[in-house]
C-alpha cells in the first residue's frame, strides 16, 4: 500500500476488511454504470481496478444504473454485470480515509477558487497522477517522476537542459522493465508521461537555444521512420508533429 494514505490497514480473519466479509456471503453487489460508463469513454486505466469482467462472456464491464428497483436490476443478471474490483474486495485492502490524490484534488480547487494561491492545473495533474499510482498503475509512476524532475531541476538556476532517457518502448508488452522505459508505447500510443511533457513544455516555453524543446510538423511519409529511429521525441499520429529535445 502506497506510504501517502490514511487508511485502516486490515489483516486475515477475523480482523479483515469487512467489504471483503460482506462478499463471503453475498455476491449481488455491483458497480454503478455511471463510473464504468465514464471511465471507458476515457480509455481511463483504473476501470480493471474499479470494476471486475463479467461472468459471462464477452467478459467485459457492465455496471448497474443506479436506483433500480431489485426485480430490474434482478433482471439484468449478476453473470452479465461487474462486481467491484479485487483492489476493493480482498481481504487486506484498507480504507482509506484521504488519499494524497484527494488532498492534491482539494488543493487544487481551492486555488481555483481563490482560497490560497497555487498552480491549479498543475495540482490537479499531479492529483491525477497519484490516483493512478494508488493503485499501481506504473505509467502514472513514471510521469509522476518525470514531472518532479522537470520541475525541481528547471528552478535550478545553473542546471543545463533535461533529457529523457529513451522515446518509444522497445516492447510494451514485455515485462522487462529495460523493454519499457520509454514515454511513448511500442504502438505509437502515448503514455501518461507524454502528456506530462507536453504540458509542461506549453506552460514552461524556454528561453536559452541551448535547452530548447521544439514542435516539428512532419512529412506523413516519413514520420514513421522518425519514430523508429527514436528522433521523434514524441511522435503524435493524428497531427504529424514531432516534439523533439
């Protein structure tokens, strides 16, 4: 468990986490459809951890509207919906009370509102990004890393300009982690460090010729092989445009 929660931390039985007793008996609980609906429009990488395939195939996530009466939602049948995810249900997960994705979130809003002062876009991606990483979801890992670092080293006066390791993932599938240390997925998809780059660059335009991040327009027909041969810092597909260090 992430060391930045409150929680309950619960341990085997008799003193585990009661949502996971509950389903030692019971097995009609579901997700809503509102947040699976939502998160698949977003492509959102926490709806496995949200939500568990179906029973019956095609094994996808089905939510439940909310407020059915038990004959309807009888009625839609428990094999075809999702239950709540392993992460809420087993028995050690904990509680959590706040999360740091929560504080950041709150953080957030109060600039918005002019409570304190702040950056609140910038609070509120770094709150998405520690939700991700609550619950393992290593892309968020990696972006949340690289937006420190962007930060902390550009408010040193005498560092020189930043470099990211490597672009494009060799395999993304692999479980390799040398196989995966880029920003851009082997099928040319973005990973959420991508974006952290791209943001704060927009936000951070530079000054020095030495330490420049610049947006090329590239020729469709060789856009690929800029891309294979990793000059294309972040390679976007749908625009041609090439961000390049």
């Amino acid at each position: 468990m992430p060391l930045d929660l409150a929680a309950l931390i619960y341990q085997d039985s008799p003193n585990q986490n009661p949502v996971s007793l509950t389903f030692d008996t019971r097995q009609d609980y579901r997700i809503s459809k509102t947040i699976v609906d939502r998160l698949a429009a977003l492509n959102d990488p926490r709806l496995p951890i949200y939500a568990q395939p179906t029973d019956d195939a095609p094994h996808g996530y089905v939510g439940v509207p909310n407020g059915l009466l038990t004959g309807d939602a009888n009625n839609l049948g428990l094999s075809k919906t999702s239950r709540p995810g392993d992460y809420f249900r087993a028995p050690h997960a904990p509680a959590v009370i706040i999360s740091y994705a929560e504080v950041l979130f709150d953080l957030s809003e109060a600039v918005s509102r002019g409570f304190t002062t702040g950056d609140a876009a910038d609070l509120y991606n770094k709150a998405v990004l520690a939700s991700l990483g609550q619950y393992g979801i290593t892309d968020a890992t990696q972006a949340s890393m690289i937006q420190d670092y962007l930060t902390s080293w550009s408010q040193i006066p005498y560092a020189g300009p930043s470099f990211i390791y490597t672009t494009i993932d060799i395999n993304s599938a692999s479980s390799d982690p040398n196989q995966t240390l880029g920003v851009v997925r082997s099928d040319g998809t973005w990973k959420p460090a991508a974006y952290v780059i791209q943001q704060w660059t927009a936000a951070h335009p530079q000054q020095s010729t030495t330490a420049t991040m610049t947006v090329a327009t590239l020729n469709p027909a060789t856009f690929g092989a800029a891309r294979a041969s990793n000059s294309c810092e972040l390679a976007d597909t749908t625009t041609n445009t090439c961000t390049v260090l």
